[in-house]
C-alpha cells in the first residue's frame, strides 16, 4: 500500500471524514485530517518498483483518477520520494509472552488496514493487560502463567478479526486488483436484506471487537 504525503485541504471539508474508491483495478482511501489529506493507494505486492519507475506525473494522474476530488491538488505529491510503502502482513505468534516479556497489539498479531480494525484490538490487548497484571505489579511479581492469561482472553478476538479481515482481501481486493469489481460476500448481503439487525453487525464489530475490553474499577475516576 502506498500512502501520499500530506495535502493542502479545503476547508470547507469535514474533518476525519474517510472516504473509499474503486475504479477498475485501483483502490483508494482518503482520511480528511487538520491541514492535509492522508491518501492510501492500494496495490498488488511487488508493485511499488514498478510505480516508483512510471514517475511521479503518472502516480498524479492514478490518485485523480480514482480520487477525481483531489484532482487540482495533487501537485503537492512533488516527487515519488513522498510516498512510502506499506508492506501489508496478516499473521499472529503462536506464543506472546516468555519469562519477563509480553508481546500485545502488533507485536503480536501484524493485521492488515482492511476494517480499521488493528488498533481497537491493540488497544483491547493493553487494557487487558493492565487489568490482568495490575495485582501482581502491584505485588512485585509477575509470573508467565499471568502473562499466559492475556494471550489465552485476548487469543479468540484476534483470530476472529483476522478471520473477517482474510474474507475482505478475498471478496473485496483480490477481485479489485484483478479488475473484476469488489463485491460483499453473498452471505453477508442476504442477511443484511432479511435481517435489519444485522446491519448493525459490521459496524459493532469495527468498532467493539468480538471481545470488547472495559477499563478495571480501581482505574475509573470516581466522584
């Protein structure tokens, strides 16, 4: 994935406002921020040589292309030296602690951008640990069976994201990339026909995870 560097943005745009594209084979995502536009090209892995070779105006004519918004902005994209590489990779540790260490978040599951979803479980991953190691912090003494109690509550979320996040690139990417179009899985769209309360799901899922983590009590501020 190729990230552009920062543009000059409108003002009259709405701030953290994401927007996707798809056209033909090319894949893009906006992410409105303060002063700049934070644009994410997708493409196939090996591409980016091939890219960096056609030159900086051709990379200008693919973003207003498939980001025709931006097209009398793209100028801020000076040279092929602006954009950075994204090596996307979707795995996991079999084993995220030894004796003294622990391994959370990316460290120890790397998840693909698909969804957006990567840095809730991270932080679900830190809050799970807090509450788990905040008794034996406090007592000096921190043993692996509790460092094995974060991966073992934080194990099955992570599978399942990275489960959901796999069917994404299959349905949605790799035909994109192939120039056939992306479509929803049939299941999902048949049940987001015949049942309205699954329409909720999607959205829940980005945003709470299949095991949502709550803050301990002793870290509440209280009255």
């Amino acid at each position: 994935m190729v990230v552009s560097p920062a543009q000059a943005r409108r003002e009259q745009d709405e701030v953290a406002r994401l927007a996707g594209e798809f056209k033909g084979d090319q894949i893009a995502l906006s992410f409105t921020r303060e002063d700049y536009y934070q644009i994410a090209y997708f493409t196939v892995k090996g591409a980016d040589a091939r890219l960096r070779a056609e030159g900086v105006e051709r990379f200008r004519e693919r973003i207003a292309d498939v980001l025709p918004q931006y097209a009398d902005r793209v100028d801020h994209i000076a040279d092929m030296d602006d954009l950075h590489l994204l090596d996307v990779k979707l795995n996991r540790l079999k084993r995220w602690y030894a004796d003294g260490v622990l391994l959370i978040g990316d460290a120890a599951h790397a998840m693909s951008p698909a969804g957006g979803m990567g840095i809730n479980l991270a932080i679900q991953d830190a809050v799970a640990a807090a509450t788990i190691l905040a008794e034996p912090l406090r007592r000096h003494h921190v043993t692996t069976a509790d460092l094995a109690k974060i991966q073992k509550r934080r194990w099955r979320a992570t599978v399942i994201v990275q489960t959901v996040q796999r069917v994404l690139h299959r349905t949605m990417f790799v035909p994109a990339f192939a120039g056939k179009g992306a479509r929803p899985p049939r299941p999902l769209v048949f049940l987001a026909r015949h049942l309205p309360a699954f329409k909720k799901f999607p959205s829940r899922l980005i945003a709470y995870g299949p095991r949502p983590e709550h803050a301990p009590d002793f870290a509440r501020r209280t009255a």
